[in-house]
C-alpha cells in the first residue's frame, strides 16, 4: 500500500518539475523577464538567469529521478532513485521558497509549501 502512495507522489513531483523545466527550457526569455521584474528590489536582481538556469538543473534532475524512482519502486521496490528524486524535489522546492521570500511574496511562498508537503513525505516514505 505504501509503495501505490510513493509511486502517486513521484509521479507528482516529476510532473511538476520535468513541466516547470519544460517551460523554462522553451519560454526562457519571458522567465527571464518577468523574474527581473519579480527580484527587482533584492540581491537577486542581477543574478536571475543565472539563478534560472540552477533552478532549472536541479527540477529536471528532480523529475528525472522522480520517473526512475517511480519505476524502480514499481518493478523491484528499489526506493533509491525515489528518495533521491524527493530530496532534490524538497531542494528545488527550498530555493523558490528562498527566492518568494526574499521577494517578500508571501502568497507565493505559501503556495510553495503545498508542494513541500508530499516532497516532504516521499522523503519520509522512501528513507
């Protein structure tokens, strides 16, 4: 029963990542765009692509991992790739909460959060 509840919230989590990746892969210049604006007045603002492309590398080793972990605990129950795919997931996860808060986007941290739940209990789950 506990591996059908890890195998839902990989599948959540890659889809969410390998999808925001996808999107910043094809609309980098309007991320870009609207991310400067959005860092306008903090640290970050000089450093958004940057920023973006570290993003970026750490939500599609998220997914991937996340889609492997799905399948490794599928066919073997091997939980390796799964728990590895949460932790970068919770990693990912941290650093836009950084960013909303530096941002002092409050509404948008805390809609980061709800993401950080489940990557919080793959974690737990697949430990």
């Amino acid at each position: 029963m506990n591996n059908v509840a890890s195998i839902l919230i990989l599948a959540f989590l890659a889809l969410t990542f390998l999808q925001s990746g996808y999107e910043k892969i094809f609309y980098w210049n309007d991320n870009v765009t609207w991310l400067k604006e959005h860092f306008s007045k903090t640290r970050l603002k000089n450093h958004v692509p940057l920023a973006l492309a570290h993003l970026l590398i750490v939500e599609l080793i998220s997914g991937i991992l996340c889609v492997v972990g799905g399948i490794q605990l599928f066919t073997n129950n091997g939980r390796e790739f799964g728990f590895y795919g949460a932790i970068f997931s919770c990693i990912s996860l941290l650093m836009m909460l950084f960013g909303q808060r530096l941002a002092k986007d409050y509404d948008g941290a805390r809609t980061i959060v709800i993401y950080f739940i489940p990557a919080v209990m793959a974690v737990y789950w697949l430990n």
